[in-house]
C-alpha cells in the first residue's frame, strides 16, 4: 500500500533549497516573521562570501620601544661617543685621564656633544607626547547604521485590498513598501510557478534574475533528463507578511515570507504516470522569496529562502 502511494513532490520552482542573492544580507538569514519565523540564509549563491578583512592592531607605544630604539641614529652616536670617553680613560684621556689640555678639551667637547643630544632626544619626545590624538569618529563604524527592522506583524491574507493596505501600514521599518507592491509579489508566486511548470525560460526570463533563472534552468534540465516533468497548478496563497526591506547601490530590495497552498505533482513524461504528489491533495510550503528592483523599475525575484 505504501509503495502505491505517490510521494509528495518538492519539485515545485527552486525544488526546495536556499538559493539567489540579497544583496549584502545574502550571508544572512531573513528576518522572522509570523509567517515564517524561521528561515535559513541563501546556501548557493553568485555574490562572493563577504569576510570581514581584520584590521591591524594597533601596537602600544610600549612594544615599540623607547625613543633610542625609535631613533636608531642617534642612540648609534651616542654609543660611539661613550664608548670613544671610555677608549680615552683606558689610554690616559677622555673622562678619566686629564692627560692635559687636550684631554680636557677632548672631555668637554663629548660632554657638551652628549648634553646636546640629549636636549635634544627631550625636546623630540616632548613633542611626540604633546601631539593632539587624532580625533575618533562618532561611531565606531563610522556613519551610524540604521535599526535592525521588527518583525512583521501583518498578516497579508491574500496580500491584496485591504490586506495589502494593512501591510504597508504594518511593514517593519526600512523601504517603503505600498500595496501595489504586495499585489505584484503574490502575482509573481503564481505566475513564475506557472511558466516553470510549462518549462518557459521567455516567461520566467522577465520575472526573474539571470542567477535565479540559471538555477531553474539546471531543474528543468534534470526533470528533463530524469524524464520526468513538474506540474504546480491552483496556487493560493494563505498567508504572508513582509520579512525586511532595504536599498543599496539604487537597488531596492524586499523579503516576503509566504505561506502559499498548491497542486503539486510531478508526472513521466512518456506516460503522464505521476512519480510524485497527488493531484487531489493540496500540498503547503513556507518560503521567503526576496524580490529586487532598479529605481523606478518593476520587482524580479532574486532569492528563494526555506524556513
């Protein structure tokens, strides 16, 4: 009897993984939400792992050293100049020997040399001391980042009427996020699962990125291959609500977490004999897809996030 059964297809489009970009979260997973308060960061993705390059840091004056060892000339000089006073005492000059005016003389010239530098090597670590620090900026960072967006609340049943304006009401803070934007996100669930069930990389070509339609190019390929094909037909999306919003680069970004209900089978393409699902059972996934768009342009969809 279980052997009868068909098993309940996850071919639908992106066949259940975490894949696409979002921009500089795409290491990150989207913010939870009611409708799917978890959810996994993209696995597979074209945007380069983004590792924080670790800054030097800075080394304390102490392990630096000390002046003479900052100021490799002068100490040198001045080991020349006591270590001369000292060749002097051994030879009857210098500090010890006062073996005449010229001793003396020579004494009071190394004396004098010494005093200067040592002046000097003062007046240089006074100034060092005495500079104002550089001033620090008022954030660690830099410019200050804005908070992190709540949790949607809204329940965008349907996502559109007066669901949708609840939504933009309710949206976490971040980019703006207007009802035509939820109506055009539950209309592109539909329809980008309708062109990947028909196989039209055309259709699925002006809804999605190039990256993602990359992605839904090697699934079809292997229901191709495996000489199968995946039908998802009466979607219906049952809940939703908006996960986060932002904008870089004049990019716009939006993730949307859906709860959506389908007609899910995946059927042998010689025979029509289904592999998988049931054409009379009404299958449900969780799934936050993030959606792009240029400035003034119309939203793709960029990412597919699994809870």
């Amino acid at each position: 009897m279980i052997l009868l059964v068909p098993a309940l297809a996850d071919a639908r489009v992106g066949g259940g993984t975490n894949s696409g970009s979002r921009g500089s979260k795409t290491q990150q997973a989207p913010a939870p939400t009611q409708t799917a308060p978890t959810a996994k960061p993209v696995e597979r993705s074209a945007t380069p792992t983004q590792q924080a390059q670790a800054r030097p840091a800075a080394t304390p004056a102490a392990a630096q050293g000390g002046f003479f060892a900052r100021n490799p000339f002068l100490s040198g000089m001045m080991g020349g100049l006591i270590g001369a006073g000292l060749i002097g005492m051994l030879f009857g000059g210098g500090f010890g020997g006062f073996g005449g005016m010229a001793g003396m003389l020579g004494l009071l010239v190394q004396l004098a040399l010494i005093g200067g530098l040592g002046y000097l090597a003062y007046r240089l670590f006074k100034g060092r001391s005495a500079a104002p620090a550089a001033p620090s900026p008022a954030y660690a960072g830099g410019m200050p980042r804005p908070a992190e967006a709540p949790m949607g609340r809204s329940l965008l049943a349907g996502m559109g009427g007066s669901g949708a304006g609840a939504a933009a009401a309710a949206a976490p803070a971040g980019l703006a996020i207007a009802a035509e934007d939820f109506n055009s996100f539950e209309k592109m669930l539909s329809d980008i699962q309708s062109a990947f069930s028909q196989g039209d990389l055309a259709k699925l070509r002006a809804m999605v990125t190039p990256e993602m339609l990359g992605y839904f190019s090697e699934q079809l390929s292997a229901n191709a291959s495996r000489g199968v094909e995946n039908k998802v037909d009466a979607v219906k999306l049952e809940q939703g609500d908006l996960s986060e919003s932002w904008s870089e680069g004049g990019i716009d970004y939006a993730s949307v977490a859906m709860r959506f209900s389908m007609i899910d089978v995946t059927r042998r393409i010689a025979d029509g004999t289904i592999v998988e699902g049931n054409p009379a059972v009404r299958t449900e996934a969780t799934e936050v897809w993030t959606f792009l768009r240029s400035r003034g342009g119309s939203w793709i969809l960029s990412a597919i996030s699994q809870g």
